[in-house]
C-alpha cells in the first residue's frame, strides 16, 4: 500500500531544513547492506554531522501531529529520520529492499513494515529522480512537492531513477507497526477513513458509528502485536 500524506511540513519547517542541509557533510556509501550497496549512488548525512539532531526533531514533530501517518502506519517504533542527496554525480538508487531489522540508539530492534520519504526538493528543481515502488498492487512512482511525505511498504522493491539536472534533497525513515500483517494495516485505514468521513457527516453520537469505531477497535486489538 502507498499512501501520499500532504504538506507534513509546514513553510517555516521546509525552509529551515533546507537552511541546515546547504551546509551538510555529506558523505558518500553509508549505511547499506552489501547487496544495496552495489545500486547506491547517492550521498547521505553522517550519523556524526552537527546538525543532525536537530533536523530530526523538526521531523520527528511534524510526524507526531499527522492523523493520517498514525492512521496509515499505526507506528510502534521509529527509526532516527535521516537525509539523503542526489545529484548529477550521484544520481541514484537501484532496486533494493530495506533491511528487514534495524538497531535503535538505546540498543533495541526495529522491524521495519513501513518506510517513508520526505521530499525536501520541489519537483522542477531537478529532473528524474521519481521514486520507484514494485509492491503487490503493480508499480508506482512518486515524485512529490516538498514537504509532503510517501509510505510504501518497506519489503517492497524500490529505487531513486537517476537525476540528471539539479539536486533532489529527502529525509528518508522507517517504522515498525503495531500491526504487522500489511493486508490487515491497509483494511484498518481503509476503515479509518471511512470513520473519518462519517464523523464529518453525523457527528461522534450516532450510534451506528459508534459501533463501527467499536469494530475498528476490536480488529485493531485483535490484529496488533504490541
């Protein structure tokens, strides 16, 4: 499943990330699987660079206040957002899947279900660069306006088409659901939305949403794994 989320970012958050990443130390082969890293051409924040906490609470934040990442993803834990870079002489990422495990800073393990990127480039400031996705559902491609934010499915085949003008800057994170099971986590949104729009329409009391929201909760309950 690939869910598109809308302006995650606010203006200012945009603005002052990319502040801070025009003075980043990138650096080139980080954190990659020896097969991935046969496909990675790209450049990546250093785990040590000064400013990388920061960029990670602007993003941390904007992701808390998102109904509708919590709804999609149902996050359990969240792997530290990092950021990467591609340019003409680094172009792309090939086909690969995310690493299936991955250690947190106190020491614990995270299976990722989700993964997401962040665009922090607008489209016409570079050319290619599309995100790539091969899940169950067929292919799909994601080219997003800076600030908003793609969820796709982190077992799925993805790779970064190369850029052949300009500069394509994303924070790129993974998560682990409370849901494993990815056919159940989309029928929970699925449902989610629905209950959403109902509540638009009828207001919390009716009782026939009342008892929907009943059945969201005891699917949700049955399912999670937390």
């Amino acid at each position: 499943m690939l869910v598109c989320l809308p302006d995650l970012l606010t203006p200012d958050e945009l603005a002052a990330l990319r502040r801070r990443l025009a003075d980043a130390p990138w650096g080139a082969g980080l954190s990659a699987g020896p097969q991935a890293r046969q496909v990675k051409h790209n450049l990546q924040l250093p785990d040590d660079a000064p400013m990388l906490r920061e960029l990670r609470t602007t993003v941390m934040r904007a992701l808390n206040r998102s109904a509708l990442l919590m709804s999609a993803a149902l996050p359990y834990k969240i792997v530290p957002p990092n950021f990467n870079r591609y340019t003409v002489e680094h172009p792309s990422y090939g086909p690969h899947t995310d690493s299936s495990l991955r250690w947190l800073p106190d020491g614990s393990c995270l299976r990722t279900d989700v993964s997401a990127t962040l665009f922090l480039s607008d489209p016409a400031d570079y050319d290619g660069g599309e995100l790539h996705i091969h899940d169950t559902y067929g292919e799909q491609t994601a080219k997003l306006p800076a600030g908003h934010l793609v969820l796709y499915p982190s077992g799925s085949i993805h790779e970064v088409r190369p850029v052949t003008r300009g500069e394509r800057l994303a924070c790129y994170l993974f998560m682990q659901s409370v849901v494993k099971d990815s056919e159940c986590r989309r029928q929970l949104y699925e449902m989610d939305l629905a209950l959403m729009a109902l509540r638009g329409r009828l207001g919390e009391a009716d009782p026939a949403l009342v008892r929907l929201t009943g059945t969201y909760n005891n699917l949700l309950r049955r399912w999670s794994e937390c």
